[in-house]
C-alpha cells in the first residue's frame, strides 16, 4: 500500500518499520504541499498505531507559512507518532539541530561551526 504522499507503507528499515511523510521536491508551490500534508495527516489519523516518522524536505523551500504549516501538521499528528526525524530542512537558511538534553543544546549554540 502507499501513503497519500507515495510512501510505500508499511516501509521495512534495517529490520524496523518507519513511515516517510514525503514533503520534499515541492519547491515553491506550497498549494501542493498543504494539500499533501492534510492528505497524510488524515492517513496516519486513520491508522491504530504510533508510528516512527521521517519528514522529507528536500527541494521545498522553507518560507514562514510552511514552517508554521508544519508544526501545526506534526502536532496533530503527535499521539501517532513515537519518534520523528527530519531530513532535508537546510533550506531555511539557517543551522538548526535538536536535542533531548538542554546542556547539549546549549553547548552547540556557543561552539562554532
């Protein structure tokens, strides 16, 4: 079966499951985009599981109104999802990372690059 997206899913990993929510190669048309994060929203609502989520964002340009469309999108999505990973977010022009730990964080912001 395939994700509204076009993820193969369920996607089989190095011997786990992951979901690919494909957002990438939308470049500037942001219509397409949103109508493909509701589509995948409705998707991973419909399903009786949590669900390790990797976001593709390759080759979509990262403006405020698809920043915010975002995190409103992997909110709702938040009791679906175990665990999340994003590839492809150097678009928006700046260095971003995450951490579970706030000392880590904080010792990345000051180190140079």
């Amino acid at each position: 079966m395939k994700s509204p997206g076009g993820s193969i899913f369920p996607y089989y990993y190095k011997g786990g499951e992951i979901h690919c929510l494909k957002y990438g190669s939308k470049h500037k048309d942001q219509n397409k985009l949103f109508d493909v994060m509701r589509q995948e929203e409705a998707f991973i609502l419909g399903i009786n599981k949590k669900l390790k989520v990797w976001v593709d964002m390759y080759e979509t340009k990262i403006a405020k109104e698809v920043l915010d469309q975002l995190i409103c999108n992997i909110n709702n999505l938040k009791d679906h999802v175990d665990k999340l990973s994003f590839v492809g977010l150097s678009g928006m022009g700046q260095s971003v990372s995450f951490y579970a730990d706030p000392e880590e964080a904080k010792t990345w912001l000051i180190t140079d690059r």
